[in-house]
C-alpha cells in the first residue's frame, strides 16, 4: 500500500512501491487522505472553505487516479481510495481493509517547532503500524564542492 499526496517524496513512495509490487508480482493499494483540518484549520465554515475543501479532494483523486494509471501500464492490479479523516486513522483502516503486508509513503522531514505543530503522518503510522512501514524522502539535489 502506499499513501499519497502532492509531495515528492510521496512521489518517490509512489515509484518504490510500483517497483516493489512489480517485482513481487503484487497488488498495489493507493490511498490519499483529505483532512479536512489541515485545509480549513481555525477558519469558521463557508462556502469558500467548503469549495477549498473540495478543489483538494479533487487534486487527491486525480493523483491516485494517475497513480493508479502508471500501475495498470505495468500491469499491477490496483486498488484506489480517497477518504476524509484523520490522515494516520485513515491509512491504517485502509492498510488494515487492503490487507497490506507493507505500507510505503513519503516525509516531508520536518524538524523542531514546524514539526511540533504540524506532527508528522508518516511517524504515527510508523508507531501504530500492525505491518512494516518504509518511509522515503524526497531526495535532495546535489551540492557541487568549490
């Protein structure tokens, strides 16, 4: 199974898994999650919250639909889910509901306050995991020495 959002490194999570189920000529299960709470955070309801709201969940199932596309070109069986929740309840129910033996996804690779405020998916999924978790960054470019 592999989580996704708009990220590289979810991006690279993607490719991994495709590659991992290719190889173990496996299913591949694709889930993005919208939060409904990162999007709007304290801002009271609206209708321009509510489409905020939607245009995400829109971006979500295009990119599980691409995700989903690049699998079927190399012919692995995919299954695709878009759900609005909490992001680590939801991938584990959906991990859980796939009957995933690994979970792959990205990090952004926050640290210190941002990460105190933001938390971090990928760490609560690692932690409360009943299935291995790889976790992958985007990488980095490289630096030239002078």
């Amino acid at each position: 199974m592999v989580a996704l959002d708009a990220s590289e490194a979810a991006h690279e999570a993607l490719s991994v898994a495709l590659e991992l189920a290719l190889v173990g000529r496996a299913q591949i299960g694709i889930c993005s999650v919208v939060d409904p709470v990162t999007v709007a955070g304290t801002a009271p309801p609206s209708p321009a919250m509510d489409i905020l709201i939607r245009d995400v969940e829109i971006e979500a199932r295009r990119l599980v639909n691409e995700a989903a596309d690049r699998a079927r070109k190399a012919d692995i069986k995919a299954d695709v889910e878009v759900s609005y929740g909490m992001p680590v309840d939801v991938l584990l129910e959906y991990a859980e509901r796939f009957k995933a033996d690994l979970i792959v996804m990205g990090t952004h690779g926050r640290r210190g306050l941002q990460h105190l405020l933001m938390g971090s998916v990928a760490e609560g999924v690692l932690r409360e995991s009943k299935v291995p978790v790889l976790v992958l960054r985007a990488a980095r470019p490289q630096t030239m020495a002078a």
